[in-house]
C-alpha cells in the first residue's frame, strides 16, 4: 500500500457545554461570535474550561484527512507544530492512537486550540481560536529525511498563510518522489493567496480538491464544470465538492460525476477532509478515477452522520464493507 505524508496547522478542537454565559461575559465573547484570543487569553479559558468539563478531539484540516487515510490501513504521517502542554501531547498521542507516525516539532508558545461553547436553550454556538504554536511552524523547521520514503504529500490549504513554509515543504515532497495533492480549505484563503497558488499548483500540485466556492475563487468560473475544467488545466486531476450535490472529478479528457452517497446528515464538520482521505486511498490502489471519487462519497457520507469529525466504529465498518463492494465490481 502507498504511503501518505500530510502536512497542517495541529488545532485542537475543545468543545463545552456551559451552564449560562458567565464564563463567556468573563473573556468578553460575545454570544454567537467568532474571535480569534490571544496565548494569555487562551490559557485562561482552557483552565477554566477543565473545571467545567470539555470534550477534545485533535482536529485541523490535513490531520483530520490523514487520520482517516491511516484508518484506511495506507501508512500515513503528519508534520504539525504543538507547544510543549497538555494539549499539544494529547494532539499528539490520539493521533498516534489512530496508527499515524507523526513529526510534532515543539513551539514555546502554547498549541493551537479551537474552543467552542455551547450555550442556552437554541445550543448557541460562540468560537473562540487560538491559532498559537500551529502558526510558528517555518521552513526552517523541514528536514527531507521528513519527506522520504513516502509516496503521497498532502496539504491543506489552511497553511498558506506561511507560503515559504509550503514553497520549502512541496520542494522537498517533490525531491522525495511524492506525488503533491492539496486542499483548498476556503474561499477566502484562495482569495487573498491567489498568485501564489496559482504557481503553486501550476508547478507542483498534482491533485486539487476544492468545493464549490473556493473552485469559483480560483478560477473565476462560475459554474463548477466550468471551473474544475480549468482546474484540470493546471494539474492531473481535479475535484470539485458540491457538498450533498455530489463532486465531479476529471483529469485530462476524462470526467465524472460522483453523486453524493446516501446519508442522514446531522453536521457537515469534516465532509471535505475525509472525501479527501477516501479519493486518495483509491488513488493509492491504482482505482479508476470515477471509483475515487465514488470512495470519497462514501467516507464523506458516513462523517456528516455524526457530530464532529470522528466517524464512529459501526459507520466505519459499513464503509469499508461497502467500499470493498465497490473495488470488487471494478475488478469485474
Ligand atoms: N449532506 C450530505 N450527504 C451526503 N454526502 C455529503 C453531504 N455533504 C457532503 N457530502 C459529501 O462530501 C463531499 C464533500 O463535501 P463538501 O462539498 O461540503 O466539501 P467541503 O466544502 O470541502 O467540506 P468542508 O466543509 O468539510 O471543508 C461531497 O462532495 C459529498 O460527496
Ligand atoms: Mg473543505
């Protein structure tokens, strides 16, 4: 099986369900916003959060993506930034838990978090991210001994905000043999990293997954056919999300229409990420182009199934069952 080597921003995601809203009056969150707080802020809402009770789950783009492809039996790596804590230890071990070997370098800020409260009767939901240690990872920090012995490189686009970081990593991906594939993570990252993406995939990128809004922002194409043509231009294979609408996928002349695998959806967290994971672990197994898309649809359905983005052990099962359904009809 072909290995996979995933590079992003280490975010641990902390949920808590909270009584009333003192504590947010307490750190001045205003109910229902979305602030970014600094490392001393952060801090302090993490040790009040531990006497209330929280749940955590190591989150990010591209950790979220290759947990997934580990889940899936590809060997997968991850390189990320975590600060010498609590948090960032746990980040690490549950993603060791889950079969990934990872690469934490250490930061002397604190690691990233994504804090959500949960509050009142309408389960109001208030954001509060501290981006920390995550945004401290350099090029200066990448080895190439990382990078070797793997078969894929995936990023997400989360990370551009650093493009020497990404300009070192995709260099030495290709120095190592890798074949280079990158989320686009949202529109508004594409907006304002135009140029350098453009070179970005123009030169390196192999494989582009982007939904709907970021193919429109890359391409200026407003229709998704339209866009993941150009996209295709630009790379070996395209992929363009339209969350329960499906995904088309092209690469050269050849394209398709995945529609969306059946669900009951209860929270789209995660869908791109492990659409991404499925696509890729297809890819790794020489499938045809249609059958990884298909493999995407049916990991993506099953997490818009569940809160969060940890698929649960039976919808895993039922993936892998019906993905091996699938492999052995296209091996007619
Ligand atoms: N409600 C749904 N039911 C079934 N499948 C879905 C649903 N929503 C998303 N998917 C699947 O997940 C794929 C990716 O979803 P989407 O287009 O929302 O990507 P995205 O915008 O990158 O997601 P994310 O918000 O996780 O970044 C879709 O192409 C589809 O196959
Ligand atoms: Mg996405």
């Amino acid at each position: 099986m072909k290995s996979i080597l995933g590079i992003g921003n280490a975010l641990t995601d902390i949920l808590a369900i909270l009584p009333d809203d003192t504590l947010l009056r307490q750190y001045h969150l205003p109910l229902g916003s979305m602030q970014h707080v600094d490392m001393e802020t952060g801090d302090r809402i993490w040790e009040s959060l531990k006497e209330v009770g929280v749940k955590y789950v190591p989150g990010g783009s591209a950790a979220n993506t290759i947990t997934c492809t580990s889940i899936f039996g590809m060997p997968s790596g991850y390189i990320g930034k975590i600060g010498n804590d609590e948090l960032g230890q746990l980040f690490k071990s549950t993603m060791e838990q889950f079969g990934v070997k990872t690469t934490m370098l250490l930061s002397p800020k604190s690691s990233g978090r994504c804090m959500v409260f949960i509050t009142g009767a309408n389960a109001e939901r208030t954001f509060a991210d501290y981006m920390g240690a995550a945004l401290d990872m350099g090029p200066e920090d990448l080895k190439e001994e990382y990078f070797r012995g793997y078969d894929y490189f995936h990023i997400e686009g989360y990370l551009v905000q650093n493009q020497d970081l990404i300009a070192r990593a995709v260099q030495m991906a290709k120095a190592a043999g890798c074949l280079i594939s990158i989320d686009m993570a949202s529109y508004n990252v594409v907006e304002s990293n135009d140029a350098f993406l453009h070179n970005l995939v123009d030169k390196y990128v192999d494989v582009v997954f982007a939904n709907e809004s970021e193919s429109r922002a890359f391409t200026k194409c407003e229709k998704p056919e339209d866009g993941l043509r150009e996209l295709s231009k630009m790379c070996s294979i395209a992929v363009v999300k339209a969350g329960k609408d499906g995904s088309w996928v092209r690469s050269g002349e050849e394209q398709h229409f995945i529609p969306a695998w059946p669900a009951n959806p209860v929270d789209g967290t995660g869908a791109g990420d492990t659409y991404a994971a499925g696509f890729l672990y297809g890819l790794a197994q020489d499938l045809p182009l249609k059958t990884c898309g298909e493999i995407g649809s049916i990991i993506a359905a099953k997490v818009v199934e569940v809160v969060g983005t940890k698929i649960d052990i039976p919808r895993w099962r039922e993936a892998k069952l019906e993905i091996r359904d699938l492999i052995d009809k296209c091996n007619g």
